[in-house]
C-alpha cells in the first residue's frame, strides 16, 4: 500500500497547502530580523512538519536569493 502524504512533501513556500502559512512564513523570513525560535501547532495532517522542514531549508540555505530555497546546497 502506498502512502501518498510520506512520497510527497513540499519543498517550497508555494507548494504548502495552508496559503495563509505560507504567507505568514514568507513574510517573517523576508525580514531582517529573524525569531530565535518557531512554533508549529494544528491539528494532525495541517502541515507543520512540511512548512517546518521548509523553513529549516530556508535558514541553512547558502545560496538563496529569495525567500525560496534554492534546493541544491547541502543543508
């Protein structure tokens, strides 16, 4: 039985399916200023692992010019 949810993530802020969380998050990342730490709550099946693994790619990302992750550095 194949799992579509475990094959599938996505890996950027316009392929999240909450378009107001990834508004929200668009916008704290296109600040100077960063928040030392991120909180995601919801309900199972909202995103919070897909939008955190986003984010976290977006920090650690060495070469991104937006606030999109280039998906090609290491991190």
């Amino acid at each position: 039985m194949s799992v579509f949810h475990l094959k599938y993530r996505p890996q950027n802020l316009a392929e999240l399916d909450l378009s107001d969380v990834a508004e929200s998050i668009g916008k704290i990342m296109s600040n100077k200023e960063r928040p030392q730490a991120y909180l995601f709550a919801g309900p199972k099946g909202s995103g919070k692992t897909s939008a955190a693994r986003i984010v976290a790619k977006m920090v650690n990302c060495e070469k991104s010019k937006g606030k999109d992750p280039c998906n090609q550095c290491s991190a």
